[in-house]
C-alpha cells in the first residue's frame, strides 16, 4: 500500500492521510508559508485546495527537486531560508494583515520554528509536518 499522496499523477513527500484534515484547516487562511518545496508536489496541493484570493510562499534552497509549474497563486523562492534576507522578507510577509499558516518542512523544522514562531500574530498558526524523531521512524512509517 503506498502511504503518499498523488496529485495528477506526481508523488508528494506526504503521507496520503493528510488530505481530509487539511482540507478544512488551509481554507480559514489568507497566506500560507511553505519551508521546504522539495518536489513543489504537496505545494500543487495547496495551491488547488487553499481559500480563494489566498497566497502561498514556498521556499526552498535547492531549485532542481522541484518538479511542478508555476500557478497563479504561489511564488516559489529559491534560496537559503536562514539568509537574514529571506528571513525579513518572511517576517514581513507574515506581519501582513489576514491569518498565516507557517508550515515548516525544510532541512531543520525545529530551528525553522524557533524562528518563525517569534513573527507570528494572533490567529496564525505554525505546524511542523511529516516531523519524526528520527530517520528510522520516518522509513517505517513511509515503508508501511
């Protein structure tokens, strides 16, 4: 049984049970933050499931994973998310005016919330997904 998700035929890095929950949840924001494209799979997934008139941004450092096109409503960046640059341009994005969901899935989730958890407003959210604890935990959940 394959555990990850398909959108048009591509594989995500996540697991297919994300789908129903997250379906409610993306749609009460009016920006979201994605740290880690990887793919830009789960991305595409966002893009076609998120509130009308929202945006998303998504980061990454490595521009040669990513195996999707562009859509109207994400801009994809390629660079180092701990560039103090790419850090202001987030901080700022984030103390935009409307609810924020951060989604912290690059190389260092739990230093990706440190950080981005200080810039938050109320009514933001912040979720590290597909976090393990370890890489042996993550092979058996995405071999099962």
């Amino acid at each position: 049984m394959d555990p990850f998700l398909w959108i048009d035929d591509q594989r995500s890095a996540q697991s297919k049970f994300i789908e129903e929950p997250f379906n409610g949840i993306i749609k009460k924001f009016n920006l979201i933050i994605e740290i880690g494209t990887f793919t830009g799979v789960f991305t595409k997934w966002l893009s076609k499931n998120a509130k009308d008139g929202s945006l998303i941004f998504s980061y990454d450092n490595n521009p040669s994973y990513r195996i999707v096109g562009d859509f109207s409503n994400v801009k994809f960046r390629v660079c180092d998310f701990f560039n103090l640059e790419t850090l202001s341009e987030i901080k700022s994005l984030i103390q935009t005016s409307g609810r924020t969901l951060i989604l912290c899935d690059g190389g260092d989730k739990e230093t990706e919330f440190k950080i981005l958890s200080r810039f938050m407003k109320d009514g933001d959210v912040i979720m590290l997904h597909d976090y393990e604890h370890d890489p042996l935990e993550y092979h058996a959940i995405s071999e099962s």
